[in-house]
C-alpha cells in the first residue's frame, strides 16, 4: 500500500464517519427533542450504514483521475480495514464514554431501543461484524468473476426490505409473531406485514437486475430469493437481521449462478 493509497483511504474513513456521525447525532436529536420513536431513527441510520460506503467509493472513485482501479488483495485489505475501523467507531458509544461526550449520547440516542436494553451496542456490534465478514467473500468472488452489479441484489434487498420491515410493523403490523435473541431468552415481536416488505422488495429488485441473469437464472431466481430471504428475516434472531438475509441471499446468488 504506496502513501498515497494509505491518504485516499484515510481521506474516504473520515468523510465517511463523519456524515455516520452527523446522520446519527440528527436522528438523535429527532429522538430526544421532537419524541421521534427510535424504531424510525434506527432505520435512517441503517441505510446509512449500508449506502454511504458505496455512494461514497462510487462518488470519489469518478473523481480519481487515476481510474480507481485496484487489485483482489487491495480490495480485500481495504474492507478488512473498513471494518475494524467501523467497530472502532461503535466503541465510541461505550457508557462510560457516551456518558461524558453529550454529543456521542445524542447519537446513542437514535439506535437505543429501550427493549433492547441492555444488549443494544452489544447487538449492533457483533451484527455489523458478522454482516461484514458475511459480504467480503462474496464481493470477493463476485469480483473474481466480473459479476459486481450482484452485490446490489443483497444489498438492496437487506437495505429496503429489511430496513423497512420494521417501521411498517410497527405503523401497519396487525398479525404478530415471536422471535429469539442472542444473549437473552426474552422474545420480540415481529409482524407479517413487517415481513412482507421484504418479500416484495425482492421482487422488485430481482425485476430490476433482469438482465443479469440468463432466462432460466431468472426464472429461479424470482421465484426463491424472495421466499427464502422473507424466511431469513422472519427467523434470524432479533437485531441481527442483517447477516441472515445476506447469507441467504449470497448463498442463493452464487448456486443461481451454476444453473
């Protein structure tokens, strides 16, 4: 990794936490100051999580005038080190620091779900680690077979379907349901139409990414990816959606592949 690699990636780490840090820090001041129910700020701050990366990667890689190419292994080194940065910026919402940085307690604000307490950063933690970890071999493979624009089914899917499951339920959700949870035995709601979202979501995005598979992949496609990642939604545990319906979903992508 040359100086000037090392200076593009540190540059793209600080805008990058800054707007996580400047969406949170507003959603949490939506929590405290005008009674926003955090199941909303927790969503806003979700597709933060999951877009500002790639709009970001895209934004500043059309401006490289070097093309932005990089190798396997960059990429890799690049997402490994994303990521042990994006943990190092949850710990900032440790208690004993968000207790003494009113702004951090602000932002905390916006994700902590009082059923989700005490297991709140706990949970976000460990789901943000596992849905990394589940993502980099996959765009890895991806990447090996020139089949980028696949990563976007998952994450769309995840995104819209999942990060709109719960404010549906919670606004339209009439037909509950129960789901575990790590580190507790205590069991949390879900809705059918919550669930729903996802189901139509994939849908949508299978319709949209037509072309990128050949007539019998799409075929198959459209007819299990829906089913199975409202399955992986409805059952994987409570606050840890995220890695269950990529899993799901990369598992299903790559054998569609094959066919």
């Amino acid at each position: 990794m040359t100086i000037k690699v090392l200076l593009d990636f540190t540059i793209t780490q600080v805008i990058k936490f800054t707007l996580y840090f400047a969406i949170w820090h507003l959603s949490g001041l939506l929590v405290t100051k005008k009674g926003v129910k955090v199941n909303y700020t927790r969503k806003i701050n979700h597709f933060s999580l999951l877009f500002i990366p790639f709009i970001l990667d895209f934004i500043l890689k059309g401006t490289n005038t070097s093309g932005g190419n990089e190798s396997l292994e960059e990429s890799i080194l690049y997402s490994a080190l994303g990521l042990g940065l994006g943990l190092l910026y949850l710990l900032l919402f440790l208690k004993p620091i968000r207790s003494r940085i009113k702004m951090l307690g602000v932002a905390f604000q916006s994700i902590d779900r009082p059923e989700d307490r005490p297991h709140t950063l706990l949970w976000i933690t460990t789901q943000s680690a596992a849905s990394f970890l589940v993502m980099i071999p996959f765009t890895t493979y991806l990447m090996m077979i020139d089949r980028m624009e696949l990563v976007f089914i998952v994450m769309l899917i995840n995104g819209f379907g999942d990060g709109l499951a719960e404010p549906i339920g919670i606004r339209f959700g009439k037909h509950k349901y129960k789901t575990y949870a790590l580190f507790t035995k205590k069991k949390y709601k879900r809705s059918l139409e919550g669930s729903a979202c996802v189901f139509i979501v994939s849908i949508i995005v299978i319709l949209v990414h037509f072309a990128s598979f050949s007539s019998i992949q799409f075929i198959v496609a459209v007819i299990t990816i829906p089913i199975l990642m409202t399955l992986a939604e409805a059952f994987a545990p409570h606050s840890w959606d995220n890695p269950f319906l990529a899993g799901v979903g990369e598992i299903l992508i790559v054998l569609i592949l094959l066919v």
